[in-house]
C-alpha cells in the first residue's frame, strides 16, 4: 500500500486544479487549403512538470501521423503545438455523411479523409461536417495520481487504498481543463451549433466539457475559384478569336469592292450592255472591258 497521507493529496489536488489546455483549430483558406493546428499545454509550474514529460513522450507518436511538433508557450503554459497542412480540402472530403471523433484527430486511426461532405457544383461547392467530441485525459496525461509521490513522512493518518479512490475520484471531478475547437472560414457559415459565433461569421468556437460527448455540426460553401477562372479564361479567348474572324471576313470583302471600283471605266460604260456586265465575274470586268475598248 502507498503512504500517502490525506494532507498531501489535499495538497497536490489544490495545485493541480488548473493544468491542461487542448485547442483545434481547422483553419480553411479561399485557396481550398487546410491547416489544422492542436495546441497541447499544460500550466508551467514544477508541480505540472510530471505531467509536462508524460506530454513529451507520447509527441513523438503525433508526429509519425503526420504532425508536425513545436514547443509552444502561451499565458503561463507550456506544451506543444501539432500542425498539419492539406493542400486541397477535397482531399479531406467524401460525397457521403459520417460521423468523426474529432478528439482523436491526432491518433494514427484518424482518417483525415473523412473531415467534410461535399456536395459539388461547377462555381460553388456545399461543405458539411458531422462531428462528436470526447476528451481522452489518459492519451494526453497519463493517470491522474502518477504525479503524486510514493511516500510522504508526515505525522497525519496515512491514506488507506480506499482513500485514494475517493481521492482521485476528487482529482477527476476538481482538475480543470479548457477543451475547444475553433473553425475559421472562408466565407460566412451558412449554419453551425456552435457555442460561439464571430461577428462577421466566420470564426466558429465550441466548449467542451471533459466528461461529455458533444455533437458539431456546421456548414460553409466555397467558390470555385480555379473553375470561375479556367471558364472566364476560355470564353474571354473565343471571344477574342471570334472579334479576329469577323475583322479579317470584313476587311477581305472590303478589298474586293474597292479592287472593282478603281478599275472600272466609267467613259466606256454606254458601250456594255447591263446584262453583259452582270455575267462577267467581278473579279474579270475590269479585263473585259479594257479588251473591248482596245478593239
């Protein structure tokens, strides 16, 4: 049995009530792109630093799903931020409705693909997501009483077996943590059940409790931007081909009506009979008529 006396659980759960942040952020750019951002950290004290090393060993298990892992510092906390970049959000999409365990985003069974549904059109395509949010503590921390210490000398009763259940029954119910997720888009939501909504629409926040499972859901649209161009490109170019046809027909009919002009005769015009002048080709009147006028 440990010795563990009640005043130092007391006393470890009072330091302990404000230790861990974990934040993700799915950030969608106008380019079709995606970055998505975890924020790991814990509060940065020497009694977190347990948990802080716990945190450090399981890094390397992100990172060989293809994270990218960074020390990060933020506001009296110190952790790690795991990133992701992918290139085209279609990659990350499917034409069928699922649900996805977002809090396991990190984990090797995650599969990226299934992020968003997407119902297609030539100019704008139609993203939904189904989401369920659960926080896995010992994936993150390890369990709760590894921070304690084996033994403590002090005068007060030492813990029985049953103390420290009830005591980490206490450490699960007191530990306090900040779960989000926040969803940044390109373009104003169209509908969400988000916990909070930015003004201009496009910054999407959830809140979650760490002993619940909480349902997401919101969808957005983004344009097509390379098809807009792709069509605008090739319209503007038939245009333009059309403009050069009807100039070049324009200017060929020109110059045969000024070739007929400038080599006609007026003076010998009351020799030519009309109908003679109208079976000679346009092209053969002008030789024609200087043939006659020589005779």
């Amino acid at each position: 049995m440990k010795k563990i006396s009640k005043i130092s659980l007391l006393f470890s759960i009072f330091f302990i009530l404000c230790g861990f942040k974990h934040t993700t952020i799915i950030d969608i750019k106008k380019d079709s792109s995606v970055n998505i951002e975890v924020d790991l950290l814990v509060k940065d004290a020497a009694i977190y630093d347990e948990e802080y090393n716990y945190l450090s060993d399981n890094i390397k298990s992100f990172e060989n799903n293809g994270f990218k892992a960074s020390s990060y510092n933020k506001e009296g906390y110190k952790g790690y931020r795991l990133t992701k970049k992918i290139d085209n959000i279609e990659t990350a999409s499917k034409n069928k409705n699922e649900v996805v365990s977002i809090g396991n985003i990190l984990e090797k069974n995650f599969f990226i693909n299934g992020l968003f549904r997407l119902d297609k059109n030539i100019f704008i395509s139609t993203y939904s997501a189904n989401y369920n949010y659960e926080f896995n503590r010992s994936r993150f921390l390890g369990n709760s009483f590894s921070l304690l210490p084996d033994e403590v000398v002090v005068t007060d009763k030492v813990a029985n077996d049953d103390d420290i259940s009830s005591m980490s029954d206490l450490y699960d119910n007191t530990l306090e943590y900040e779960l989000s997720l926040i969803i940044k888009l390109p373009y104003k939501v169209k509908t969400s059940n988000a916990s909070t909504t930015s003004s201009d629409g496009k910054t999407l926040t959830w809140v979650f409790a760490p002993e619940e499972v909480t349902h997401i859901n919101y969808t957005f649209e983004i344009i097509n931007r390379t098809n807009i161009i792709i069509i605008s490109v090739v319209t503007f170019a038939l245009l333009v081909g059309l403009f050069i046809v009807l100039i070049v027909l324009k200017k060929k009919k020109s110059s045969k009506e000024t070739l007929i002009c400038t080599s006609f005769d007026p003076s010998i015009a009351g020799a030519i009979s009309e109908t003679s002048l109208d079976n000679i080709p346009k092209s053969n009147k002008s030789l024609e008529i200087k043939e006659e006028n020589k005779s």
